[in-house]
C-alpha cells in the first residue's frame, strides 16, 4: 500500500516545521501528522527527530 509523494526529498519550509510541531504537541500520531503535511511517515519521523519533536504513539 505504498503512497506515490510527488514531494520525494523536497527540502522543509519553516511552515511546514511549525504546522509539525503544533500538530505533534495536540498529540496527533505519526500517520495523521504525514498526511496533513503530505509527506512520508519516514520524512516526517526523521525530521522530528532531527528538531527533538516528540510525536504520540498511538496503537
């Protein structure tokens, strides 16, 4: 079920990182943040780990 991103290794707008980090403190999981930001869960991952964004694990 892989999604085709048209925006494959585009570089991050500050808009983007804040909408990120306001999304990440409401508690959105990782899936509901990518899809907001149409990115990849991965790309979305990695950049909240490089800016120490916590996202909610939710099961």
């Amino acid at each position: 079920m892989a999604e085709n991103f048209v925006r494959h290794r585009q570089p991050w707008k500050s808009e983007e990182v804040a909408k990120l980090k306001t999304l990440a403190a409401k508690g959105m999981g990782l899936k509901a943040i990518a899809k907001a930001l149409t990115r990849s869960e991965e790309s979305v991952q990695d950049r909240a780990k490089t800016d120490g964004i916590k996202i909610a694990k939710l099961r």
